[in-house]
C-alpha cells in the first residue's frame, strides 16, 4: 500500500504539477512537505485538500497551454 505522498507524488508527476506548490497552493506549509518527503506521513484531511491543488493546477495549466 502507498502512502499519502507518495500517492501525491505519482499525480502530480503525472498532471506535471510541482508538488511543493500543490502543498502551498492547498495552504499547507512547505515545513509540512519537507517532513513528508523525509518519511513523516500525511493526515488524510492533508493529503485531499493538496489532491485539490494538483486537480486546479493542472486545469489551470491546461487553459493556459490550450491558447
């Protein structure tokens, strides 16, 4: 089973979206991040809403390229 982050990892590599600004973009802090990626897990409520982030920034990210 994969954990949080690396769940988040894996969509924002595949939506092409830097996860870091997911997480600021969801409102997480960056301190937040660092922990995760160093192997701190996430709470469930952390990881959606930065699921939400990736998801608007790769709308975004697709209006602006479909120009």
């Amino acid at each position: 089973m994969l954990s949080y982050f690396h769940t988040l990892l894996l969509q924002s590599a595949q939506a092409n979206i830097n996860l870091k600004d997911a997480f600021l973009m969801a409102g997480v802090s960056d301190s937040t991040y660092y922990r995760a990626m160093h192997g701190r897990d996430l709470k469930y409520l952390t990881a959606y809403k930065v699921v939400g982030a990736i998801e608007k920034l790769s709308a975004l990210q697709e209006r602006n390229t479909s120009y």
